[in-house]
C-alpha cells in the first residue's frame, strides 16, 4: 500500500496573510486622541498642583491658628477672709479681704484689661462692690495680682444679713461668690482684637474663723464672655386651698433672647405662720431664650396646720408664704454657665373662698432665704 495516501491534508492561510491589514479609523482620528490624552494629562497635572497648594496652605493656616489663637486668662482665687465673721456684732466693723490672681497663659498674646469690678455676693444678693486696677497690659506667660478689700461704703451688710452668715458657719462653713468683671482685648503682635466683656465667677467658702477653706484655697473660676443673663421671673398664676390640698401653678419666664436656662428639680414649699403646710417638687426641665414655661403641682396640707387653715379661712381669708429653691445654669452659645442657686418667695393673700384674687410675682427675699436654709 501506498505510504502517502495517508497523508493529512494541511490547508494553508497564506492567501489571506498577504491581505493588507484595514484600519477601521482615520488618523485625523488618531491625532485627536493624542490631543486629548495630552489635554488630560495636563488638566490631571494642574488639579494636583491645585489641590497639592490647597491642602499646603490648609495645614499652614490650621497651624496660625493654633499658634495665633488666645486663650482666656485664668483666674484663681488665692486667698479670701472676713476676720470678724465669727463676732455676733462683727458687721458694725466688717472687713473683707481677697487676692484673686489672672494668668495670661498665651505664648505670644497679650492682654489689656479695662478698670475691674469686683462684686461680693451672698445667696446671690450683692453686699459689697469696688473699683481695683486702673486699665493695664498683661504681658504674655505673666501672672496679676489682683487684691483689695471692702469695708465701710463698699461694704453693704445690715445686722440681718450678718445673722444669715452665723446660721450656715455653725455647721462649719459659710459660702460667698467673688465675682470680677471687665472689659478685655487681645494684642496679637501689631493688631488688637475686638472688645470683650468678661465675668469671673469665684465660689469661696470660709470657716469658723473667718479664714478661706482649704478646698477653695488656689481654685479656678468659672469665666465666661459677653452679657451676664438676666435672672428668670417667677409668678404664681394660680392657687387655692381645697379640702387639706394645695393646688397651684407657676409660670418660669426667660428674658433672655440668647440664653437658655436649664432648671434643677424645683422645690416648692407652702408656710401658714411659720408651720410647714406641705412641699412639692417640680422635676428638672430646660428653658428656651425667651420662652414662657408653666408648671403645676398640688401640695398636701398637714393635719394640725390644716385644720388651722381650715378654720381661719371662711371668717375673711388669710395669708399663705410659699418659697421656691432650685439650681439653675444658663447657656449661652453652647457654653454653659456654672450652677447658681435661686431662692425666690413671696406671701399670697388667700380670700374666703379658698382662691388667691390675680397673680403674685415671688421675689428674692432676705426673709425666704432664711426659711429655706
């Protein structure tokens, strides 16, 4: 048998090979791709360049700012003292001594400070106020000495007043607030900044004998900036006296546009000749800048005062004291002002019916203040 009759057939593409290859664009066509891929390339270049710049004079400018950015004077209350607290008539030649210190802890910024104010409160009534300092510069990374006294004209303390100092320090301390106000701007090498109204807030406690406590002794005040917020109205729109119950209600009214207030749990106590009727409390709740907030509650009479009440009511009326104690702090842009006690009272004439005729604003009082100590 034949040896190439078995020989697989191979089939060629030589033919199409030598075909030119057909191209299915123009070069026009290649010649604008080439533009726009140079075109791309150079707007990608010049966008990180861009960006590259930006992000360069971000990280410049953040760091100016921490470098440049004041910071607020610090203020301690160094030491504090009344010497004659401890003597029952001490308010005919009553003496207050105080050394306040102001740090400026700024790299590079100073600080000129306008006359001060220095106001001494108790139970946030004012018994004492002075002018210290004439406007001066502080230097920067410096410490002030801020010390003076009140006494004579500046000092507004009755006998009454004295005797609420003396019921508190039996129990080993009396607390004051030491509060100094003025008006600050910052000096950043050649510019100044703007005026700024600043209130330092300095809670001293002192004991028995007249001394600053340790644990107020070197402690920082609170400070914050701008208008110090107007205290809160309290008004008792309704009350009544039915069947050994107290009902009443109470309208909380912020005058403040830009401040709000936020309210600790309210204690609301009723009073008929000096003998506890009864209290209510109120739960915590927050006050927007400007709003007007109504609060109700019922109060329970005891027995013995009830029945007293009860009898002197139908011969022609009689007259009820209420107070109110809470905790409030106000805030202010977002910064919150330290805790403040509020004592307000006031008395509420109570007619045959058993009703109080129109409303009655409660007042801050010398008087309810002591009741509610």
């Amino acid at each position: 048998m034949n040896s190439s009759s078995y020989e697989l057939p191979i089939q060629t593409n030589q033919e199409k090979r030598s075909q030119p290859i057909k191209r299915q664009h123009t070069a026009r066509y290649y010649a604008h791709r080439v533009r726009e891929s140079l075109a791309t390339r150079v707007s990608k270049l010049v966008c990180t360049i861009f960006l590259g710049l930006l992000f360069f004079v971000g990280i410049i400018t953040f760091i100016l700012w921490l470098s440049l950015r004041p910071h607020r004077p610090r203020f301690h209350m160094h030491d504090f003292s009344i010497p004659s607290l401890s003597q029952p008539n001490g308010f005919e030649n009553a003496l207050v001594y105080f050394n306040v210190t102001a740090r400026n802890a700024n790299q590079n910024i100073g600080i000129y400070y306008d006359a001060m104010q220095v106001t001494l409160f108790y139970d946030q009534t004012a018994i004492g106020t002075t002018s210290l300092l004439n406007p001066f510069y502080q230097e920067p990374k410096n410490t002030t000495i801020i010390a003076g006294n009140l006494s004579g004209q500046t000092l507004t303390v009755t006998n009454q007043q004295w005797q609420q100092f003396l019921n508190p320090l039996g129990q080993g301390k009396v607390i004051f607030r030491l509060e100094l106000t003025s008006t600050i701007r910052f000096k950043i090498s050649s510019w100044d900044s703007k005026h700024h109204r600043m209130h330092a807030n300095c809670p001293v406690g002192v004991g028995p004998d007249g001394s600053i406590l340790p644990e107020f002794k070197d402690k920082r005040c609170p400070l914050y900036f701008g208008i110090r917020p107007k205290d809160p109205n309290y008004t008792v729109t309704d009350f009544s006296v039915q069947n050994g119950t107290i009902p009443f209600a109470i309208e909380f009214v912020n005058p403040n546009k830009e401040s709000d207030v936020h309210y600790a749990d309210i204690n609301i106590t009723c009073y008929y000749r000096d003998q506890i009727l009864g209290s209510n409390l109120i739960p915590s709740f927050s006050q927007d800048g400007g709003d007007t907030t109504s609060k109700n509650g019922l109060i329970s009479a005891g027995d013995k005062a009830r029945k007293q009440l009860e009898a002197e009511i139908p011969k022609g009326g009689t007259r009820l004291e209420v107070t109110l104690m809470t905790k409030i702090r106000y805030q202010t842009w977002g910064i919150k002002s330290p805790r403040q006690k509020v004592r307000q009272g006031g008395e509420l004439p109570v007619g045959p019916d058993g009703k109080m005729p129109g409303k009655n604003k409660l007042k801050k009082s010398k008087k309810w203040s002591i009741s509610m100590l």
